[in-house]
C-alpha cells in the first residue's frame, strides 16, 4: 500500500502522499488500516498524537509542515480540546476527510 502512493520513491510517505492515501476510501479507510496507521505515527504509544511526534513522522521530506499548520490540523479534528488527537478522533476525521 505505501509503495502505491509514495510517489517521490523515498520509502516514506509524507504528509501529502498520506493525505493521498487517506482519502484513497478502499485503500485506507477502514478502522483497522487507520489505527495501525495512527500506531504507527503514535511514537510515544500514549494513545494520542501530538504536534511532535506529526511534525517528526512527516518531518523528513522535502514538504515540512510548519509548527501553526499542525496546530491548526489537531485543532480541526480535536473533539476534545485536549490538543492532542486520540485515536477515535483520528479516525473520525480521517472519514470525514474521505467523505465517508
């Protein structure tokens, strides 16, 4: 499935390939694909998302984010205000953005 939308051939997806994928409804989207998708970004594997470990999972390529771009990220999809995304708001924006 990465192979599919890393279009750049770096061997990592970054933000906008993963945006690719995710709104890729019969590649992605489904709840197993997506938690192991935030599982995988999780780094601390507290169970919730934060702006640093975004910024160092999609960091590496040519197409960094900048700190008010994932701050307003989070802050879409943060039902809770908690500032950090746990998995069931992840996975309901990810639908959203999919159109599901």
């Amino acid at each position: 499935m990465v192979n599919t939308i890393d279009s750049d051939g770096s061997g990592f997806l970054d933000f906008s390939e993963f945006m690719a994928l995710a709104t890729e409804k019969n590649l992605l989207v489904t709840k197993d694909n997506l938690k192991k998708a935030f599982e995988s970004l999780d780094i601390d594997k507290n169970g919730s998302l934060s702006i640093a470990e975004l910024e160092q999972a999609f960091g590496t390529s040519g197409h960094k984010k900048t700190k008010k771009f994932w701050m307003e990220f989070i802050k879409e999809i943060d039902e809770d205000g908690s500032g950090e995304v746990e998995f069931e708001e992840f996975f309901e924006g990810m639908k959203k953005l999919a159109g599901k």
